[in-house]
C-alpha cells in the first residue's frame, strides 16, 4: 500500500498518476517498471497506517524506494508492506468471524464478468479495459450482470462466498494509460446501475475454501440468490 506522511492510505483518487506505476512480482518482492525492486525483509520497523478507518500495523520500504516513488507522484509517499503478524477483519456485516483482508479496499477479491463490460462498453463512446475496475477475478461466458445473483463459487480448488456488490467511485474514470480523468465511465454507470446514491459494478468475494486457480480455469456456481443490488425498476 502506498501512504502519505501522515500514514493514511493514498490511491488513484487522489494521485491520478499512481495509474502509471507498473509493479511486477519477482522471487520474494515486487520490482516497478523502470525502477526499484523491494522485498520485505528489507523492510523497517513497523508504524501505524491506516486505511479505511481502520489502523494496522505495517513496515515501510526503504528509503531509496520511497524517494523513487514520491519522485514519479510528485508527492511525498511511502510504500508499505502488511506483515504476517497484522490482521485487519472484513466487514463483519458481509463476512464470518475471521475473516480477513489485507490492503484491499475492503475484500480480498474482486470478480467481474466480461459480458457485463461488453454491456457498459456497448453505452459508452469509446471502449474502457477491463483493468480500470481493477477486478482481481474476471470470468467469461456469463450473461451481463449475472453476477449479481451469485452467492457462492467454485473456481479451480478455491471456493468463494460472494460478499456483496462493489460500489465504485471516480477511479474508474482514471484512464490507466495516461492517469488523467475523464468524466463518462462513473456517469454512464449511473444511469442504470445506481441506487441509494450508490454505483455498482461487480462483487466482492472473500475465500472459503483454499486452492489453485490459473487462467483458464472452471468457474462453477455453487449458489445464487436474489440480484445485489435489487435496483427498484427490477
């Protein structure tokens, strides 16, 4: 996660330009495109960030690292890492006692369908990518927003409880390629996917049960119950 000086969580809604970092895994660390590699036993001490509220233990990258990335934001930014010995519990209104999520908005998993993209896309003037919503789990030969009907998955070894529909903000009208927003995907998205004064576009999912899952792989629904959101022209 990426924090401020004051050790609050920093994101695309406030640094556009955060779209522009390219992080890749490496053996034991991450490496940014054009830039440092960290891992976290080079990690310091641990200090108090929060995120959402919520305030968890974390070790900051070196300082070289956080120079690099304060000097690409234009801000002055520290990049932290979520030991094994932190826990920060999912909302326990959506989840079970235990769960837990780490740096995540608020669930460990984000699932998508790309026939609901297909659908948004069809509304829009310009096509938008699938990584602007920045789903971790995209599933394909669904039909548009059936998704929010499931309730519980199958995918690879792992099953997943799906929690609740994500509700999204500007960040979506963040073009990753250049980090500039442009006002059209959120609006668009309201149109016909608003209720309460909130936007949907997709479901969060939290773990249940442990295993692989690979590109390509099975998606079996194990249960689905009535549409989340249910939208009062429905």
């Amino acid at each position: 996660m990426i924090i401020d000086e004051d050790g609050g969580h920093v994101t695309q809604r406030e640094r556009g330009r955060l779209a522009l970092l390219r992080p890749g895994l490496i053996q034991g660390g991450l490496r940014f495109e054009g830039g440092p590699e960290v891992r976290p036993e080079e990690t310091g001490p641990e200090i108090p960030v929060t995120v959402w509220g919520d305030t968890v233990q974390a070790r900051p990258a070196p300082k070289a690292v956080n120079a690099w990335l304060s000097d690409q934001v234009g801000a002055s930014l520290r990049l932290v890492h979520m030991p094994d010995s932190s826990s920060r519990p999912v909302d326990e209104a959506y989840g079970l006692a235990g769960d837990e999520v780490s740096f995540a908005d608020g669930y460990p998993f984000l699932i998508l369908t790309t026939a609901s993209l297909e659908l948004l896309n069809g509304r829009l003037d310009n096509d938008v990518p699938m990584r602007r919503f920045r789903p971790n789990i995209v599933v394909s030969g669904a039909t548009a927003f059936e998704e929010d009907a499931w309730r519980r998955l199958r995918i690879g070894e792992a099953d997943l409880d799906v929690a609740k529909p994500c509700a999204r903000c500007v960040v979506i009208d963040t073009d990753p390629e250049t980090g500039l927003r442009e006002k059209g995907v959120l609006r668009e998205l309201s149109a016909f996917r608003r209720i309460e004064g909130k936007v949907y576009f997709g479901q969060n999912g939290i773990g249940r049960v442990f295993g692989s899952i690979w590109v390509g792989g099975k998606v079996k629904v194990l249960e689905t119950g009535a549409p989340r959101p249910t939208f009062k022209d429905s």
